[in-house]
C-alpha cells in the first residue's frame, strides 16, 4: 500500500455488502486505503489503521439519491401539501426562482449537500432545472464540491418565463472540460427533457442525459425509437402512467429510471399500475429519488419506507381486485438495492460506487443499533430500510474522506449555514413580494403582496 495514503478500518461491524460476490458478514471489517475499498472480511490484520469501532453498527454502501433538486434547498416545506404541479412550477420558478443570484444557488445547494450527507446520503444526482446562467451553474457546482458530496449536477433550463438558455447547450463543453475527469467527484450532465439537438451535444461529451418524464404531460415521438437515440446514458424520472409500449422501448434500450415515491403520491402523477413496478416488470432497475425540499428533504430512508408501503398497497389492490399474474409483494433488499446500487447505475458510475466491493470507491457510511426504535437486530436489511433514521446515521465517508463522524458532521458551521439560508431565503421573499404563511399549508393560501 502507498505509504502517504490515509488507512481507515471499520472494524467489527455487520458488514451489508450489496455485492452478491462479497458476502455480508454478521461480524466482519472494511478496510479503506485512500480513498477505495481494499477488503472486506473478518478480522482484518492491518498495521498502522485509523480503525473506527463499528460493533453494534452497521457498515453498508453509502445510499444514493438518484433525484433532487438541489437549488430548492432554501424552499423546505414551503409547499407541504401542493398536489398542483403548475401552482409548485408558478412559486418555485416563476416567483421564486426568477429571483435567484449565484449566491442563493450556492446556499441553497450546499445546504441540499450537506443535508444529505448527514442522512447517509454519499451522492445525489442533482436535477437542477434552474441552470440561469454559467455562473449559476458555477455556484451549483462549487457548493456540491466544498459540501464533499459526490455528484451528477445535470444542467437544464430554468423554467421560469423570464430566463433564458442562450448559453445552452453550448456550456456543456466548458463544463465537461472543467468537471468530468477521469476521477473527478463532482461530475456534469444534462438536464435535456426531450430536446434532442441538446441531447446531440451531450452525448458527444458522453455525459448521462435526464428527463423527467410523466406520462399525462409528454410522449415519446418516433425519432426517440430510431438506433442509439436511447440507451444506457438516459435517465428516465418520474415515468408514470406511460404506455407499454414506451415501456418496452427503455426496456430494448436499457435506460435508466428512477421515481421518487413521496412526491410522485403528492402530485397524484401515479396510480396502481406503479412505475418503479413497471420498471421491474420491463428488466429494469429502478432507483429512488427524493425530488423536493419544498414539502419534504433530504432523507432517503423515508423515500424508502414509501417505496416499501406503496408497492404493497398497490399490488394488493391490484390482486383483490382480481388480476391475474399480480407481482409478488417488494422485499427489503429490493428496496436498499434502489437506495444505492441501481442509483448508482443511473448515474453511469456502477463500476466505482453502490456497494461494499474492492477496488471501489469508498463511499461507506455506518448506522448506529442502540436507539431503543432500532434494536434488537434480528434482520441486518430489515433493519436498515424499516426502522434505521437519519438520527441513527454515525459515521459518513465520501471518496475515503470522513464527513461525518460520532453523529457529527466534520467541517460544517451550521450556525453560518443557518444564518446564511434563512437571509437567502428572506432576499428571495422581499425580492418577490411573496409571503407565505407560517401555519396555514394549502397551496390557495399563499400570495404574493401586492
């Protein structure tokens, strides 16, 4: 081993590989040398290690939100029961969003980072379809860098009336050239919707294209069905009520999908026909996202309790109401495999992050079992998607870099984030003349001053 490179074992731990060739341990060590995974077993000898206790923990890949919108971070909850998408797009973009400077987009998405990393999550794909201007993206960019988050920030138009995307997609090129190195943390795409002129220029710099695709709103025409248009670079989110045979056609491709469970319910943009089922259905795998901070966070296990109870509850309905061939009810490991390594495949980096594997990167986090809602441990996965908060969160590393340690978050004032989101947060309110209400939570109840 290379003698300046920081060696870390997490020692005595249960030990939830995700890696059907590396097998989880009920006792066993992960040894981090720089900044990738060089063993797992049992009873590592290992000279000179900075060795992290993990016994009553529970040590598994860091968990991967494959959808967010970073830049909402200082909206949080603003919304919480809007189920109309053009009421949320009129006060995210049209009142809010237009308002936005490079500092706000910095503020808001370090803060989006850095609250992922205190609830497990290692990477986000940030889906930030408020990309103004470069120097917009530019902040975004060095917010999820300093945050030391790893990242996909995919650039797309704001969607505010106002804004314009002079600059796209030509900045693509100064980006790529800027970002996507061969071991570059922080990486960028495109945020392209259906626009494949934009689609042409992404793919020229081999960078994974998003779209947020539900079936009500948008189609598929048939130049999306002619040979390497679709492939392995899209990322397909939301994909709800769409035909089958759009299905059939990501199918043949090999897209990717990702849905984010809370906020699809919210919107009301699925129904019992599931899309993260119809991806499975299809041969896919489907990933979780968690979509908004204005009516929910950054918090994964709770996009995968949803994911659990509403593949449940559908599937059922589906079998009482006496449909032949109902699939079978959603396991535990199914839906920790969306929480990392099928989001890890979205954000075309499976061969370096998602699971516990040598010669991967060493995005780790552990989880504490002593909360009195957490043991005793009888089942290791149950346990992680069925009872393990972001309270139980220990222990976060990014790339062999702790960020988060002993519950606490390394490098982090929050008083200073704090302090300084809530004055981003009040520019954009005075900015906008809008007001919203501290107790009253319908999306008829909030306006703007006249």
């Amino acid at each position: 081993m290379p003698g300046n490179a920081r060696t870390i074992l997490f020692k005595g731990g249960t030990i939830v590989t995700m890696d059907t060739k590396v097998p989880n341990l009920a006792t066993g060590d992960v040894l981090v040398e720089g900044d990738r995974i060089v063993a797992v077993g049992a009873n590592l000898k290992v000279d000179q290690a900075e060795v992290v206790d993990a016994a009553g923990s529970i040590v598994l890949p860091g968990l991967i939100d494959a959808h967010h919108h970073a830049w909402l971070g200082v909206m949080r909850r603003m919304m919480p029961d809007v189920d109309d998408l053009f009421a949320y797009i009129d006060v995210v973009a049209e009142t809010l969003g237009a308002r936005y400077r490079p500092l706000d987009m910095y503020l808001s998405t370090r803060l989006t980072a850095v609250a992922s990393l205190d609830a497990g999550i290692t990477t986000i794909i940030d889906a930030c379809h408020s990309s103004r201007s470069p120097e917009h993206t530019d902040a975004a960019l060095d917010a999820l860098h300093s945050a030391g988050i790893r990242a996909l920030h995919m650039v797309g138009a704001a969607m505010d009336k106002k804004a314009s995307a002079a600059h796209l997609p030509q900045d693509l090129e100064r980006l790529a050239l800027n970002w996507n190195g061969e071991t570059g943390r922080v990486r960028v795409g495109l945020f392209g919707q259906l626009n494949l002129d934009w689609w042409k220029v992404a793919r020229q710099l081999d960078m994974q294209i998003l779209t947020e695709f539900i079936g009500d709103l948008a189609r598929l025409t048939p130049e999306f069905a002619e040979p390497g248009v679709l492939g392995a670079h899209n990322i397909f989110n939301h994909c709800t009520r769409i035909p089958q045979e759009t299905w059939k056609l990501f199918a043949d491709a090999g897209v990717n999908v990702t849905v984010n469970p809370r906020s699809d319910a919210l919107f009301g943009f699925d129904d019992e026909s599931f899309a993260y089922q119809q991806a499975i259905d299809h041969g896919l795998t489907p990933a979780l996202g968690i979509d908004l901070d204005t009516a929910f966070g950054s918090d994964l296990f709770g996009e995968m309790h949803a994911l659990f109870g509403q593949q449940r509850a559908a599937m059922r309905y589906r079998r009482f109401r006496g449909e032949a061939g109902t699939p079978a009810p959603i396991s535990v490991e199914a839906v920790l495999q969306a929480a990392t390594i099928n989001g890890a495949r979205a954000a075309g980096l499976e061969r370096s992050i998602g699971s516990l594997t040598p010669g991967k990167q060493a995005d780790i986090i552990m989880v504490r079992t002593n909360g009195v809602a957490v043991f005793p441990v009888n089942n290791a996965i149950g346990t992680i998607v069925q009872a393990v908060e972001r309270s139980d969160v220990d222990t976060v590393m990014v790339a062999g870099q702790l960020r988060k340690r002993a519950g606490k978050l390394i490098d982090v004032d929050l008083a200073k984030l704090s302090a300084e989101a809530t004055a981003s947060r009040d520019y954009l309110l005075d900015a906008s003349g809008y007001r919203p209400d501290l107790f009253e939570t319908s999306a008829s109840s909030l306006n703007t001053a006249a």
